[in-house]
C-alpha cells in the first residue's frame, strides 16, 4: 500500500531539497505539500513531524560534538538551540560548533546552486576537525550533502533525509 504524506512548507525552496530526499529515501510514498501549517494543524488529526526532529536526534546519537552549518545568520543559532534542549533532555553534555557559509544564502536565491554549495562546502571544512557529525541547518542546504559530504570524513546530517528516514521507520514498521 502507498503511504502518502503531506509536507508542511514554512517557505518554497523548501519543497525542492524534501521532494528529491523523499525520491532518494522513499520514493514509492505519494507526496504532496502544504504552505500554510496554520491551515494544515486544522486539516490533520495526527501528530506532526517537524524535520529538525529527526535530525537532531541523529546528530545526538551519531556524537557529542555536533557541527552546523548554516548559510542564513539566524539559522546557527536556532539550530544550535534546539541541539541543546534536545541534548538536555537526554541528559547530555554537547559541543556546538557553528560555521556560517557567508553569502550562499543570497548565491542560493539567486539561483546561483554551484556558488552556493561551493561556499556549503567551504563553511563544513572549516569545522570538520573539529567535530563528530555535521548538520546542515536548513532545508535549502540538503541538495549541497552530497559536495558536502565528499570533502568531509564524518557524516552530514539533512533534516530532510532524516526526516523521510524516520517517517519511513514510524509508517512502515522498520
């Protein structure tokens, strides 16, 4: 039986980076998406999944030393925010390391992808050594993992590949 599954998008770019993780993880899942989550809590009846969920708590088992790399200012600190209150909750101590990857944000908008993950690339070696996994704080940064992750010898967490990693484990049964 097909799983659908109903995306709830806060801006569009970040339908692009789910609907290609959702092909790569999950592809025979029926997808369709949502921009306004006032609208869409109202719609559903079931609890809802927020993508940074599951990758947090990846970044949470895989070390304690957690990278992020952001490519918006406010993004590192929210990300590293949330890192925190979930590792407090398991009663974990973590390091946060934060790297921001000036100018892939306005390279990114303007639809400059290559300039954009260059720069992706760029902010996650400087702080490879440094830490055990990297998170990559927005949903517009996962289409650069895989640059990303040729380059660095430790793993490199997206909130949509994870997400569809633990919606496939909850829907499924695996």
């Amino acid at each position: 039986m097909t799983k659908r599954i109903v995306l709830i998008h806060a801006v569009t770019t970040a339908i692009p980076p789910m609907l290609h993780a959702f092909r790569e993880g999950w592809p025979e899942t029926q997808v369709s998406n949502l921009l306004d989550d006032d609208v869409a809590k109202r719609l559903v009846a079931i609890p809802a999944l927020k993508p940074d969920e599951a990758m947090i708590a990846a970044a949470l088992d895989t070390g304690k030393r957690i990278g992020v790399v952001a490519t918006n200012p406010p993004a590192g600190p929210a990300a590293e925010a949330q890192l925190r209150a979930a590792a407090a909750t398991r009663g974990m101590d973590i390091q946060v390391l934060q790297a921001l990857a000036d100018g892939a944000f306005a390279a990114g908008n303007a639809g400059d992808f290559s300039t954009h993950d260059r720069l992706v690339v760029e902010a996650a070696e400087r702080i490879a050594g440094s830490v055990d996994v990297i998170c990559l704080a927005q949903v517009s940064m996962a289409l650069a993992r895989p640059a990303v992750q040729a380059r660095v010898n430790i793993p490199v967490l997206t909130s949509p590949a994870t997400a569809v990693a633990r919606l496939k484990a909850l829907l499924s049964g695996s």
